[in-house]
C-alpha cells in the first residue's frame, strides 16, 4: 500500500513515529529507549496504529511496511 494510503493519515504523529521505527525492524523496547518513552506506552500506540489500520496482527504491520514507502 503506497504512503498515500488514507488509513495512514488517521494516525497521530507518535503512531506514524512508532510505525516508521517498527519498519526499519526496531523492536518496542528499542523504541521506548530512543524516544525516552515508557514500553507500554509504545505497545500501545503501536496497538493503537494497528486498530486504525484495522490491522490484527504484527504480521499484517510488517506486510504493510514492507510495501509502504514510510522510510
């Protein structure tokens, strides 16, 4: 799915932050370690950019990322 996907847009700045981290294979605590941000924190906005990607599953994420051009 391209950048331009209308999905991705719904998302909040901290969410796009944290997929865009995600994608270039960072793992949540990593993350939280980087932004100075606490883990369940991190999981959840991951988890709150899922649900608005009405995404289930990492798996999904990861499929997403790796044919978006969020990089």
């Amino acid at each position: 799915m391209p950048y331009e996907d209308c999905r991705f847009q719904r998302l909040s700045y901290s969410e796009k932050n944290i997929i865009r981290y995600i994608g270039l294979g960072f793992s949540v605590s990593t993350i939280s370690r980087m932004l100075k941000k606490n883990v369940k924190t991190v999981s959840s906005q991951k988890r709150s950019a899922m649900r608005k990607l009405n995404m289930n599953r990492d798996i999904e994420l990861y499929q997403f990322l790796s044919h978006s051009i969020l990089m």
